[in-house]
C-alpha cells in the first residue's frame, strides 16, 4: 500500500540568496479549488513581492494534479524546480508559494533554477508530517484493573483513546489504523483472558493521522 504522506500543518521558512529573499509556505490541500485559495491567500499577504510562485500536487499516486507557475520569472526558472522538489519529496495533497523579494543582484537561470528548489527543500526539512490513510473506531468495555495495561496496549498498536466513560466497566473508544485493528483485538482477548473484545464502529478511508 501507497504511504500517502501530506504536510500536517502549514508551514512556512525563508531562505537569502544574494540578497533576495525568497519566502516558502506551504499547507495541506485536498482540491484544486483549495490550493488556489491558498495561493490567493499569500498572493494578497506577499503583494508587494517581485513574484509569487505557486505549486502543487493534489491526490496521490496515479491520480495527482500537478501544477506549477513561474509567476513572471523567466520560463522554466521558478514553478518547474520547485514542483520537481516537491515530486521528489513523496508528498502529495500539497501546496507551495515561493514569494521572492529582489535584492538587485540578477542571480542567472542556473541561480533561479537552484534558489527556487533551495527555497522548496528548506520548506520540506522544517514541515511536519501527517499521512493519510484508512483507520477504524473501535469500542470495548474493560475492567479497571486492567486499565492501565490496556492503555499501554493501545498505545503499542498505534491507537489513539478518544474517549473514556468509566461506570460498572470503562468504555474506551479508539482509533487505530486499519491494519493494527488486526493486531490489536487477539491482543485484547489475550490480556484479558477472552472477556474483553471490541466492536468496530466505523471505518474512515481518508483519515489524517500525524506522524
């Protein structure tokens, strides 16, 4: 299965390359319509910037959008390398601007070329990570003696409580990605000595899960 990892949050750096500055943001997106928003958005922030160039992917896999702008830099300089950063990353369901401020040194093709990806992967090395994948909600009522232990056994298999309603027993609703949902049941029955199981609630395909 495709890991299909996306930014967690938005994130933004800045790099100085003979004296212009060159401004990378970045965010999560999962349309077309919403990258262009975010464009827009820094567009409208960065509007006294010499250029503001866009790119992204949108999907992942076979099914991605992929589009770049060089925004007035000259053609191939700007929006090509920092796509061709961002298709190198892995990452999808991704936007980036690079917003350029002229520092009054021209810095060549080649230096565009090499400034506007510098400015891409200084963006990836300080991004934080989510993936999306499929994951399930589980319920399961446990003792209280083996809350705790239960915890820990959550925790082990990549879950994540998100709700505890104690009474008679605990009820403890989960969620784990889909494959650990498979490890994590005959792990329960075992601890528990066959007494405790659990219940899927549902399924989610497109859940974002930080890493």
């Amino acid at each position: 299965m495709i890991q299909k990892l996306l930014p967690a949050r938005e994130v933004r750096v800045e790099i100085e390359v003979k004296k212009s500055r060159f401004i990378a943001s970045a965010a999560p997106v999962f349309s077309v319509e919403a990258a262009r928003d975010f464009i827009q958005r820094i567009k409208d922030e960065f509007s006294d910037a010499s250029h503001n160039v866009p790119a992204f992917l949108v999907g992942h896999g076979a099914s991605v959008i992929a589009h770049s702008s060089d925004d007035g830099e000259p053609g191939g300089t700007a929006g090509r390398p920092a796509l061709a950063v961002l298709q190198g990353s892995g990452l999808g369901d991704v936007v980036v601007v690079v917003t350029r401020y002229f520092g009054g040194i021209r810095l060549g093709t080649g230096g565009l070329v090499r400034a506007y990806g510098d400015a891409v992967r200084a963006l990836l090395k300080a991004m934080p990570l989510a993936e999306k994948t499929t994951t399930q909600v589980v319920h399961m009522a446990v003792s209280y003696p083996l809350l705790e232990r239960v915890r820990l056994l959550i925790s082990a298999n990549r879950g994540e409580v998100l709700e505890e309603t104690f009474a008679a027993d605990i009820a403890i609703t989960a969620r784990f990605p889909l494959d650990a949902v498979a490890e994590f049941g005959p792990d329960l029955l075992e601890l528990s000595n066959g007494r405790h199981a659990l219940s899927v609630l549902k399924t989610d395909e497109e859940t974002i899960v930080p890493l």
